[in-house]
C-alpha cells in the first residue's frame, strides 16, 4: 500500500536517460511524491510504468475535481494523449488501491475519483439538481462519529458522509420570489 500524507521528501534520480552517468538530489512537490509512489505501487504489482500511467496520475493530480473515468479521458485528450477508456478505467482502479484516489459514489451511479493523497479527511454536500459538490471538514463531526463507534462497541476503520440537497443557487431558480 502506498504511503499517504502531506510531506516534503527529496528523491535521488538516476540521470541515465541524459548519459551523463551520474545521480542527484531532488526535492520532490508533492505532485512527484505521488508520482513517486504510484510508480513504486505499479512495480511492486510486478507491472510495467507506462508514459500512460504517468500522464494519467499528473493529470489526475493536477484538478481538485470529482472525476469519472470519462472525464480523465477528456482531459487526457484535451492535452494530446490519447488511450483508451479501458487503460484510464485500470489505472484509475490502480489509483484507488495505491491510496492516491478514492472512489466516490455519489446518486447519480457514477463512479468518482477524489485525491485522497497529502489532502484532509472530508466530507460532501451533494447538490441534488446541478450536481455541484461541496467539500467540508467539521471536526467536531469527526469526534461525534468516532464516539458513535466506541459507544457502540466498534473499532471504526472509515467512515463516509454525503449529505444530499439543494445548494442555494438551484433553490433560488426554483422560488424567484424569495
């Protein structure tokens, strides 16, 4: 399983694809971090690290979005890579076992990818109409439904909340008046 959390590391890189035959410290962001450590996820499955792969993960880190599969194939598209939806589909899959992603199923029966990686636990207002998602961290909702656990006599291991409605824009299309 990949390491997860909001750290700076440095990372020694092998210069052999410039022949210069030497090596050298990097301080890595946290984008090459994740990077980093989808690629060592990828080659402790005993799989091969593609060009693909590695477009599929910047790409996936560089939008705060909630992304289906079809949307990173959009995106990938728009900046020139072109694969195929099954290729997106297994690495999004990958993502998601490695820590760096985590499915979201939110009513619409898509299926959502959301950057778990150096970001905080939270939560999700769903508006119902436009769809709009709202992220939210509420510590106190974080003690509440740790205790719910413990009073109950269970060892909590996760936890989601959606919270499913109308946001304030799709209600005012609905009442003009008010």
């Amino acid at each position: 399983m990949c390491c997860q959390g909001s750290f700076d590391f440095y990372h020694i890189i092998d210069n052999d694809y410039q022949n210069l035959g030497y090596s050298y410290l990097v301080e890595t962001t946290q984008l090459d971090s994740a990077v980093i450590l989808f690629k060592d996820f990828v080659k402790r499955k005993a799989l091969k690290w593609t060009h693909q792969r590695e477009y599929i993960v910047r790409t996936f880190l560089s939008t705060e979005e909630h992304v289906s599969v079809e949307d990173m194939l959009s995106m990938l598209r728009r900046q020139g890579y072109l694969m195929g939806q099954a290729t997106v589909y297994r690495n999004m899959k990958l993502l998601a076992h490695c820590n760096i992603a985590e499915e979201k199923r939110f009513d619409d029966g898509r299926v959502r990818y959301d950057q778990s990686f150096g970001h905080v636990h939270h939560e999700h207002i769903i508006c119902v109409r436009c769809r709009k998602v709202i992220e939210f961290v509420d510590q106190q909702l974080e003690d509440k439904k740790a205790k719910i656990a413990i009073d109950h006599g269970f060892k909590m291991l996760w936890h989601r909340l959606e919270i499913f409605g109308v946001c304030p824009e799709c209600q005012s299309k609905e009442n003009p008046s008010t």
